[in-house]
C-alpha cells in the first residue's frame, strides 16, 4: 500500500523528526511504500528565535558585544551551518514527497494516488501550531471514499479545546470522513467526543514503537555510540533561573558533569562565541545524551520519552503554555507522575535520583507496540 504520512513541518524538533522517522519505519516494516509530505515551513519558529535571542542580547550586550549581530536574521547560508546536522539525518533516513507550498497541497497530496493517508502524530491539532489547521484533517481530499483517512496519535497538545467556532464546525465535519481515529493523549478521546462527535482511541507516540536498540543503531550510523562518562543530560526546550538553580544543586549533589544537549543553553549561560556553536547535534548525538546519561533533566516531551526509553531516572518540568495533558498521559502509562516538577520547590533528590523499574516500563512498552501495531494492520486492511 503506497502511504503518505502528514506531520508538522519539522523546523529543528528532535521529538518531531523522529516520531515520523518511527511511524515511517513500522509501516515499512509492515510492507507499506511510506512517504512523508515535505510541507512547508511557516516563518513562525524564527520569529520566535530572534525574540529569545534579543532578550539575551539585551540582556548581555555589554558583556558580549560579539553576540548581537548572530541569529538576529540569519541568512540562508548561516541557516545552513545551523541545520546541517539535522538536515542530514532527514535527507537520509525519511523517505519524502515532493516539496509542497500552499499553493499546490491538493495537487502535491493527491496527483500520487496515496492508497491511504495518515496524520500525525505530534501536535497536529493543535490551531496554534499551523495556519491551516484543516490540512490535518485532509480537506484537500473530497470524494476520495476509496482512500484510506487515518488519524494515528494525533495530539491536541492540552485538555483545553482552543478552536474557533468557526475551525470546530469545519473540522467537525471532515473528522467524520475518517476511517478511524486515534490519539495519543487520553484527554483526546474525550475531546474527540465532545468537539467532533467521533469516537477515537488513545495509541502511543510513534517513537515509543521502537526499541532502545534501535535508536542505538541510529547513534553506531553517525558515529556516536561510543559511550562518554557519565553526564547529567540535560533537554530544555525553555529556560528560567529557578530551573538552572535546580540544575546546579542536582550536578553539586550527583558530582556528575551537565551536559546540556541544545545550543540555545549557550545563550542562557553567556557562552556562544561564534556561529559554529550554534550549530544544532546530529539526531544521533542528540540520541546518545540519552544512552550516556546517568540523570536527564528536561521540560520536553520527547526528552521524556527517551529517558524512558533508555530507563534513566529523570525529571520533567511542567510547562502548561505548552500544553500539560501530553505529559500528563506519557507518565501515567508508566506509572510515573511523580516525576513532573510544577515547581523546582517538589524536588525530592533522594526520591528523583532512584532507577526507573525496568521491567514495570517494559512491560508497559510491549503493551503499548502491541496494540498500536494492532491498530495500523486494522486500519490499512483492505
């Protein structure tokens, strides 16, 4: 079966990137020719870039004249050696259609003849994350009934249903063209119910359908399995003084170094020099700060996923702008709450340092890929 896969663009987002290299991957396993539409990027994360990076340029100007004029507008080769590592791994592990502009979505989508269509997963529900939030819900596909709509872990983001009125009665009716619908947060079915009149099921983040092995091979690939000394890995996505201060007190009391896998920390900590330390790790370093880590820190999903997955205690702080039912409903399938912080204040070293329960999450994850490829051979059957 020829599929295609649509996701969120995926700008420099670890968790995104590799949630569809998964999905990708276990269909093809399963037998299927998988694409992934190429769409476009909005402007939007750069935006939001230059804004951190004049607070700290505001913020440091006079102790580090030389940051200012970087990252304030990049050009196209500055992005370049920015992305480079990131891009590789997309140009050779993601198999994708031809580059589509919002011009030419139902052309682009549809000229292919895609047997099925499947969207997510990651926060494709999400209104705030697109300026169309329609194309995740395949309105580009009209008396099309002998293809496939499938929505696999599709995420809301958050409990909170944020559509307009308008998008609700829009969406509405497109949700009930699909064939079947899942969604990754338990929150999702409910919304589902209420907002859409569907009926969906709760299925796993892509990324957790794959083995810690796997993702070990993908680090043996770009040369980056050799194991360092233990490290403190740390995976912020937004930083604040009370969390680096937290930080502080978890290296001072584990006498481990921190390593911090993002070169934004390199502003927040007053360090970058030049534009080649800003330049992001490959997908496989960014892998390996899981396996070399003795703790993670973090306030990301997917650096939640991968500390599970590599069963390395850890912590994750809360963020509700960014939406907290996704965390919310990751740890309760391994009976991990306790490892959300909502404040730096609940930190309990003794308690937050101890091993994972490797055959409790195992267990859990063999349950999870069980059913979630249960669920793709009963929705792609013919």
């Amino acid at each position: 079966m020829k599929i295609v896969i649509l996701t969120l663009p995926f700008h420099i987002n670890y968790g995104g990137v590799l949630q569809a290299y998964a999905l990708q991957k276990v269909l093809k396993d399963m037998g299927h020719d998988v694409y992934i539409a190429d769409l476009p990027i909005s402007k939007e994360p750069y935006k939001k870039l230059r804004r951190f990076v004049g607070r700290i340029v505001r913020k440091y100007l006079f102790r580090k004249k030389n940051i200012t004029r970087i990252y304030i507008d990049l050009t196209e080769r500055q992005k370049e050696i920015v992305h480079k590592n990131f891009l590789q791994f997309i140009n050779r592990n993601l198999k994708l259609t031809e580059k589509v502009t919002q011009q030419t979505i139902f052309k682009s989508l549809s000229k292919q003849q895609y047997d099925a269509y499947i969207v997510g997963s990651d926060q494709v529900w999400r209104p705030k994350y697109t300026s169309n939030i329609s194309l995740f819900f395949l309105d580009f596909l009209v008396n099309t009934s002998n293809i496939k709509k499938i929505a696999y872990a599709a995420s809301f983001g958050t409990d909170e249903w944020e559509y307009t009125v308008k998008e609700t009665t829009i969406v509405s009716e497109l949700a009930h063209k699909f064939n079947t619908i899942s969604v990754r947060e338990k929150s999702g079915i409910q919304l589902c119910k209420d907002k859409l009149g569907v009926d969906a099921e709760q299925m796993p983040d892509p990324t957790l359908l794959l083995t810690k092995e796997d993702y070990i091979e993908l680090c043996n690939f770009e040369h980056s399995h050799q194991v360092n000394n233990r490290q403190i890995t740390v995976v912020l996505l937004d930083h604040s003084i009370e969390k680096k201060k937290l930080i502080d007190k978890i290296e001072h009391k584990l006498q481990i170094p921190v390593v911090y896998t993002l070169p934004e920390s390199k502003f927040a900590e007053n360090k970058l020099n030049t534009l080649e330390e800003l330049t992001f790790p490959s997908v496989g370093q960014w892998i390996k700060g899981f396996l070399d880590a003795e703790f993670v820190i973090t306030d990301s999903f997917h650096g939640t996923v991968f500390a599970i997955l590599f069963n390395k205690p850890f912590i994750t702080f809360g963020n509700a702008s960014r939406g907290m039912a996704r965390f919310n409903s990751l740890l309760s399938l391994f009976e991990l709450q306790d490892r959300l912080l909502l404040s730096t204040e609940e930190f309990d070293f003794e308690r937050l340092t101890q091993p994972l329960n490797h055959a409790q999450i195992e267990a859990a994850l063999t349950n999870e890929r069980k059913k979630a490829r249960s669920f793709l051979m009963n929705a792609l059957q013919t």
